[in-house]
C-alpha cells in the first residue's frame, strides 16, 4: 500500500546542539532507506533541510538500489551553489524548491517568513496587517 512515513527531528530548542539535531536526521535516512532492516521503508525519501551537511548521508543512502528517488526540499536562499551542483550530478537525486511546493500543494498557506511579512512603516511586524493576511487566506480557502 502506497503511504508515508513522517520522521521528524526535536528542535535545537529541544536537544540544546546542532550536532544532536543532525544526527537524529541522519539517521532517520538511514532508517528509512533500509540501513537498519532488511528493507528499506520506502522507495522514496523527501528531506527538508537545505543543509549541506546531509549530503554524505544523502549519497549513503543512494547507494541502496531500493531507494529509487530522493528530494531535498528547501527555500530557494537555503541551498549552496555547491550543493545544489551536487545534488544535481547526484543521478537520483533532485532539489524541490520549497516555495513553489508551497504554492502547488498548499494554496491556502499563508507565507508569513520574516521578508514576507507585512510592516509598518517603522518596520515592526504589522500585526494588524498579518491578522488581515490571516482573514483573507482563510476566507479563500473556505471558497474553495
């Protein structure tokens, strides 16, 4: 049966270090290629992270022939010109840009990054306006 399997990582919050959050995302690919059974749990991985640090754990996991497909998802300023070009030559591998993801899959998400989102003439976060963002994407999405 087709599905998905969601692992997520606890936040630096959470663990208190990088290193701790890195690894916990490392292995989760593991895992989910295959590392640690006799098959993989799917045949396709979706990482969302624009680190560069994933990719020796990326062309690892690739190596499973299982493992037919792998996405890195990300914003588009979240991605070296050298992982990007890795990624690339990587043959089954590709870059998904979170941004346009967002806009297919998700019509009603309301973008609300710190250079999206609406100010005052002071630069304060307008909170009046992100309110009226918030109406209006949740009108529309009702429309629908």
């Amino acid at each position: 049966a087709a599905g998905y399997r969601l692992a997520l990582s606890p936040s630096k919050a959470v663990s208190r270090t990088q290193g701790a959050t890195d690894v916990d995302v490392a292995c989760a690919m593991f895992e989910v290629a295959g590392a640690f059974s006799p098959s993989p749990c799917a045949d396709v991985l979706a990482l969302v992270a624009g680190d560069a640090d994933f990719l020796p754990a990326l062309r690892a996991v690739l190596q499973r022939p299982e493992l037919r497909r792998a996405y890195v998802i990300a914003g588009a300023g979240a991605v070296s010109r050298r992982y990007r070009d890795a990624i690339a030559a990587e043959g089954r591998a590709a870059l998904l840009p979170l941004d346009a993801l967002l806009g297919q899959m998700a019509p009603g998400v309301l973008d609300l990054r710190a250079g999206r989102r609406p100010r005052r003439s002071d630069g304060v976060a307008d909170v009046e306006g992100v309110m009226d963002a918030l109406e209006k994407a949740a009108t529309a999405a009702t429309a629908n």
